[in-house]
C-alpha cells in the first residue's frame, strides 16, 4: 500500500530521517541552482527530465562537428534499416519523421479530408482534431470511460462508412491510462474495411511492463489498416532533436513517405537515434527511474487525499477547482503544468520532473491551495 512521506518518516529512526534531511536539503540546493536563470520548471511536455545517456550526447557531439554539413540522406537510410532490424520488420515498412508528429499531421493528410471522418477518444492528443478539422474532416471526439481508458464501444458506435482513420493514444495522453491489448484486437475485427486505425505508441516504454500492454509493431496483428508510431522525444530523452518513425504495411508506408518532409530527420538526430536504440542500458534506467518518480507522486497524492493512477510519465490530477486557476497559480510560481484538458475543467495533467522539481511541485501545491483542491 503507498504510504505518505509523513507516515514514512514517522516509521524511521532519528539517523534515517537525518539522511532524509540532508537529501532534501541538497535537491533543495540543486534546484535553486537550476532556477538562477529564471527559467521556469517545465512539467507540462512529458519530457524526459534526466534526457539522453552520456553515449548518446557523445555520437550527438560528433555528429554536429563531423557531418553538419551533409545532407542526411546516408543517415536516415541507415536508422530506417536499424529499426526495421529492432522490430524485425522489412525497411519499406518503416517511414521517418521530424518526431512522430509529423506522421501523424501525414497520415491526417493523407487518409481524411471535406466529407470524411476522424473518430478519437476526449481527451486524447490535442493536435490530431485540429489537424483534421484544417483538413477539413469531421472531427468525433469520443469521451473516455469512467476510469480514463478509451472507451472502444463507445468509439464503434460512432464510426461509419465515411469514417476514415481512428485515433488510439496507447497508454493515452493526458489520462495516462491503459486500453488492454484483448480489447484492441475485439476492436479492430469490428471496424469497417475502409477504416485505418493510427496507433500512437508515444509512451510504449513506460507501459511494456503491464500485462495488459503489447506492442502492436513487436506483436503485430494481420491486419494492414494498422500504422503504429514510435518517438525518440519520451523514454530516450531527444525531444529537441525531433525524430520519430511509423511501421506499417509496405503500401500504405509508401504512402505516408511519399507526403512526409525530404530530409526531414537531420543527420544529428539520425545519428543520435541509432546510438539511443543501441543504449538499451539507458531505457531501463529511466524505466526505473520514472517508476520511482511516479511511485513518490502517488505516495504524496495519496497524503493529500488525492486519487491518481497512471502508466506514464506524467499523470492526470482532478484538482476539484478550475483548472485555469491553478495553472495560473503555478505559473506565478515558476512551474509549467499541463491542461486544460478538454471536456475535464478541473483536471490538469503533471509531468514527472527530477526529485528536485517534483519536491518544489508539492510546495507550490501546499502553499495556498492544498487545502481547497484535495478531493
């Protein structure tokens, strides 16, 4: 059962809390030191606070002074031919893109327009409906269940034959949820055969430890409507570098690699994704790190008569008053949060920082509002 830090402290003798002490009194350093220049703690991108590995920055140095000024055409080859090889598909089956936001904005581009349809879950990633209403789709914002997961009956019965694309956020962005993997698979056999279903695996990482959760690239289904997307910008810390990929059936990847941006991942980006996927060491460090980070969240949650649940590495937090007040709040103090979130105005989403920026979270939370937001 998680326990708050009160009662945890409370249960350590006078040395363990001394240590206690002393570590917070150097995150406290640490952060101070990280906001001499006035930046704000930024909680609100799902980022990886701790970013690359020390071999990723190093293949990232080399590259920017060896090759900058070469087109990344040799590069991008070869990251497409190592994904493949990672999830033992062919490369044609691979399509990159600067992030994986380009591929989503391509694949909106390509498969809905006037007199078609997208169908997603409310809330979900914000961009995909106004990318498809500028393209001038119909845009059918399904809302979550009750426990935040994508509410697939729901979604299947709004889908029709103008219906052209369907939007799964897999755990979902902003309610950190999971949509069971049995599920998904019911799901697919019943949507129509025009329909293609765009998978966003943004968040794969933090998830592949449920037993609920398989990846739909590393255990694909015979089903060719199904595209599924990767980013490097989550779990391996390279959000500013912009580079993520697609993997799906060789006719509908030609597609989307034929209306994607020439030259759109640069040659430090390449370079650096490759040396990423080889850093397997460094994914289960921030694997666990994350784990921990968001155990103490929901430790100091639970202490303030909070319920929260999550498979991310931010989480979804009812602050039981509007969320445009206490975005403000934290603002005013130097803290960036996520939110609001459509059709949820008292939810804000957190991303999971450093111990240190997560410590100063709960500070700006207690200071005038813990109080009048427990739930």
């Amino acid at each position: 059962m998680a326990i708050s830090r009160r009662t945890l402290l409370g249960r350590l003798g006078a040395g363990a809390a001394a240590l206690v002490a002393e570590r917070r009194l150097a995150l406290g350093g640490a952060l101070a030191a990280a906001n001499r220049s006035g930046e704000p703690i930024r909680l609100d991108r799902n980022e990886n606070p701790y970013g690359p590995s020390a071999r990723v920055m190093a293949v990232m140095r080399d590259a920017a002074s060896a090759a900058a000024s070469r087109y990344p055409d040799v590069e991008a080859g070869e990251l497409r031919r190592r994904i493949a090889g990672l999830h033992r598909v062919a490369p044609e089956q691979v399509v990159l893109g600067c992030g994986s936001s380009e591929i989503l904005r391509t694949a909106i581009d390509v498969l809905v327009g006037p007199g078609k349809k997208l169908v997603t879950s409310l809330p979900s990633f914000e961009p995909i409906g106004g990318w498809a209403r500028r393209a001038g789709a119909e845009v059918v914002g399904v809302r979550v269940s009750r426990d935040y997961r994508h509410d697939l009956d729901a979604m299947l019965a709004r889908i029709d034959v103008e219906t052209r694309l369907v939007y799964i956020c897999n755990p979902n962005n902003p309610t950190g949820r999971l949509t069971g993997r049995r599920d998904l698979e019911v799901f697919l056999r019943k949507i129509p055969a025009a329909c293609v279903v765009l998978m966003d695996e943004a968040y794969h990482h933090y998830a592949a430890g449920s037993p609920d959760y398989s990846s739909f690239i590393d255990r694909p289904v015979d089903d060719g409507r199904v595209i599924v997307t990767r980013t490097f910008s989550k779990i391996h810390g390279l959000a500013g570098l912009r580079v993520g990929y697609a993997v799906a059936a060789v006719p509908v990847a030609r597609v989307l690699a034929a209306h994607t941006l020439a030259d759109g991942v640069s040659v430090v980006a390449a370079r650096a994704a490759g040396a990423a996927l080889d850093d397997s060491g460094h994914v289960r460090t921030s694997v666990i790190r994350n784990t921990d980070d968001r155990q103490e969240f929901l430790n100091q949650a639970t202490a303030r008569m909070l319920r929260l649940d999550s498979l991310t590495n931010f989480v979804m937090v009812d602050t039981g008053r509007p969320a445009l007040e206490v975005l403000e709040h934290f603002r005013k103090h130097g803290i960036l949060l996520g939110g609001p979130v459509p059709e949820f105005d008292k939810h804000i989403r957190v991303s999971l920082g450093t111990p240190a920026e997560m410590q100063e979270f709960w500070r700006v939370w207690d200071l005038t509002l813990g109080h009048k937001m427990s739930m």
